[in-house]
C-alpha cells in the first residue's frame, strides 16, 4: 500500500519541479516506487495470497506507469543534453 501510494504523491512532487534535473530525479523516485508496487503485487501471487487474475490489472496499470515514466525521463535527459551539451575541453 505505502509503495502505491507513494507513487502518486512522488508524481505531484514532480509536477512542482524546479528544473528539468529535480524533475528527472523526482520521476526517477517514481519509477522506484511503481517498480517497487509490482514487486510487491507479483510476491502476492507467488505466495498465493492472491490469484494472478485478481490483480492483473493492477500489475498491468503499474507496468504502463513505469514505462511511461522511463520514457519522460528518457525525453527529459535528450532535452538536457541538447540544451546543455558537455563541454570539449
């Protein structure tokens, strides 16, 4: 549950960034944190606690999220580098 909800309150923090970096380092919490829930939801099915079924649409909705958030910070690094390319020196 803390893992779950920590997903969405890492995200409203990242919508309150100060800079592309402290947004890429906020979404990177909440790709920590989405990964993290579908630990925990995969060890409940493995534990039989609860059947694949039951928790297949939450296990899918945590992978979209994560692919989601890989692929904004993804976007986020590519704008940073192009906007700030390493020096030659």
């Amino acid at each position: 549950m803390r893992s779950a909800t920590s997903v969405g309150a890492n995200y409203r923090a990242a919508c309150r960034s100060k800079s592309v970096a402290d947004l890429i380092a906020k979404l990177s919490i909440v790709e920590e944190e989405a990964d993290e829930t579908l630990y925990w939801l995969e060890l409940l099915v493995e534990s039989g606690l609860m059947t694949a079924e039951k928790l297949k649409s939450l296990m899918q909705e945590a992978t979209e999220i994560i692919a989601m958030t890989v692929a904004s910070i993804k976007t986020l690094r590519e704008k940073q580098n192009r906007e700030n390319p390493k020096s030659k020196i």
